[in-house]
C-alpha cells in the first residue's frame, strides 16, 4: 500500500458486504447446496424491507443449514464475489489513508474468501460465523451482528482506530444498516431499499458511481 495522502476528515468508511460491496447473498449461496436457496432469499427479503426482526432472520436462514458438510458450505464460500468495481474503491480508499471497515450479518469466511479472489484487503472485518461441528453445520450462528447492531460496531471500530465517529462514511442498503448510516456523518445507500432510502444523505447504483462520489466528498 502506497504512504497515506489522506485529503478528508473522513478516515473510517464502513461498508455493508450482502447487497453492497457485493450482489452475492451468502445465506442464499450456501441455501443452494442443500435446496433451501428459495426459502433463504424470502426471508432475507423480509428482513431487509424491515418487515422482521434481523436477528431472527438470520438465525431461521441458519436453521435451514442443519446438517450441511463443511465442504459444501466452503463451496458456497467460495463463490461469494465482490461487485464490479468494488476493489477499486477498497484499494483507493487505502491508498489515500483511509480506514476500510466491513460490517456485515454474513460470514467472516464468505468475505475473506471474495477479497481473497480480487486481492485486496481490508482493516477489519466485524461480521458472524455459522457453528461447525463433526464436519457439518449445527444450524447455529455466532458473531457480534446477531443482536449486536452495526452502529455498536462502529463505536468499537472507532475506539480502535481512536477516530471520531462524527467524520466517518457509511454505505449499506438493507435495513440492518440503518443504525451505521444513521450515525454516520455521511451516509451513502447503494440502491438501498425502500425503507432506508429517507435515511441516506445520498444514494449510488454502481461501484464507479460510488468512486466518484467519494471523489467529490474529498473522501479519495
């Protein structure tokens, strides 16, 4: 990584994974190894329109997973992939300085595996992970975004970092987002959903519009 130029105020940017920095959804990915995919993809559905609680999401899509090999699971893994463009905007963020957070309900090894493939990396990565046990999946899920919410994560983030969360940037799409972005100085929807839209000082649909915003914010 090249020494930081850092232009902004802005040295924290926390991204959501699931719907924004990728269009990959691992509980469906990992639904498809044991045909459950559709009844993943409704329930995530519910959750991110705010029509159920997440934590209650995630953990149904999780039960659905009982008795899944590890191998196959590490199959699904390995098909979680960031969105066209969005290594650029990590790797850019980076250069210029910038402190890169992703806080996800998914699965530390769904992310890991995506920059993995694209080469790149981040600071850190607050996200949950499915229980294995003799080989198979129980069906359980653990990790700080169950009940725990992405602005708490933040908070934690920010300590670390020893940054004010008043100069960080936020971008997400789906309900569970809304307390970063609610918190965030500024907060960015990618092609959010309905119910997060009002809650987004501005909105992008591609990797490349996003690019160019933070350009213009003096963020890169």
């Amino acid at each position: 990584m090249k020494p930081s130029t850092r232009n902004s105020e802005a040295m924290l940017v926390a991204f959501d994974f699931d719907g924004t920095l990728s269009d990959s959804e691992m509980t469906v990915l990992l639904g498809s190894q044991n045909g459950t995919a559709e009844d993943m993809a409704d329930i995530t559905e519910r959750a991110m329109n705010n029509e159920i609680e997440y934590a209650e999401s995630l953990r149904q899509r999780c039960a659905l997973l009982e008795g899944l090999s590890e191998e196959k699971a590490q199959d699904a893994f390995d098909e979680v992939a960031l969105r066209p463009g969005a290594a650029r905007v990590i790797e850019a963020l980076r250069d210029a300085g910038v402190y890169v957070a992703i806080l996800t309900g998914g699965f530390e090894r769904g992310v890991e595996a995506a920059l993995e493939t694209e080469g790149v990396e981040v600071d850190a990565i607050v996200a949950n992970r499915l229980v294995m046990q003799d080989g198979e999946l129980t069906g359980e899920v653990h990790g700080p975004l169950i009940t725990g919410t992405k602005d708490d994560a933040m908070e934690v983030v920010t300590a670390v970092t020893g940054e004010d969360r008043d100069t960080t940037v936020a971008v997400g799409d789906g309900a569970n987002d809304l307390p970063m972005l609610e918190v965030a100085n500024l907060a960015i929807g990618f092609d959010p959903k309905p119910a997060v839209a009002p809650s987004c000082d501005t909105s992008v649909e591609t990797m490349d519009e996003l690019y160019d915003l933070l350009e213009a914010e003096d963020v890169l």
